[in-house]
C-alpha cells in the first residue's frame, strides 16, 4: 500500500548570528564558524564594490543586464525597443563595448530607468 511521505528538507534555513568577545580570540572563532559551513557576510557599510567584488570591473555592463532583467525583457526583446543590434547589447553587458551617452538614453527609456547609470 502506498502512503504519502513527508518530503525531507534537502537544504537547511540560513541564519545569521551575532556575537560579542574578547578581540584576541576573534580569528579563532572565525575559523571555527568557517570550518562549522559559516560564511563572512558584509558589513551595512562595505561599499559595494568590496562586497561584490566580482561586478565592480563591469558595473555599467552589470546596471544594463540588471535593469533588463527587472524589466523582463531578453537582449531581443530590448534591441528591438531600442533599435539596436543584439550582439552588441550582449558585448555591452560583457564589457566588450562601451555604452555612449546617446545609447543609454535609449537604454534608460526602455528600461524606465536614469541614463547616468549606464555610463
């Protein structure tokens, strides 16, 4: 006969904890909150080209693809809003090509967004 099962959980619950001690002792409780699965996450006052670290070198390519992406719209989907050619909306999210003044004016249009995060 067969019965329902209750699905296990395959991944756990993130939390984030807080603790207070004495300052020599830090590294060693880091290493062991590290070696127990726990990650360092940044401070309220990291800039954000520290804490992510891996966008900073193609930001204006990283705001384009982003506001893409909000927007729900494919690299197609905008060429054909912007009149300009798909291949190089692509080399323009992957720092192959800049983005001009005048192109981010169309961008931001399409997208609803400032121009000035684009350049």
């Amino acid at each position: 006969m067969l019965a329902l099962t209750k699905k296990h959980h395959t991944e756990e619950k993130a939390v984030e904890l807080c603790f207070q001690g004495p300052a020599s002792k830090q590294k060693a409780a880091m290493k062991a909150l590290k070696d127990l699965g726990f990650k360092r996450l940044p401070t309220k006052n990291t800039p954000w080209r520290e804490a992510l670290a891996e966008f900073s070198d193609n930001e204006f390519g990283t705001a384009l693809a982003g506001a893409r992406h909000r927007e729900g719209l494919t690299q197609r989907q905008l060429a054909e809003k912007t009149g300009i050619p798909q291949r190089h909306i692509s080399e323009m999210e992957n720092n192959k090509r800049p983005i001009g003044k005048n192109t981010a004016k169309l961008f931001a249009t399409a997208l609803n967004t400032d121009y000035r995060v684009f350049l």
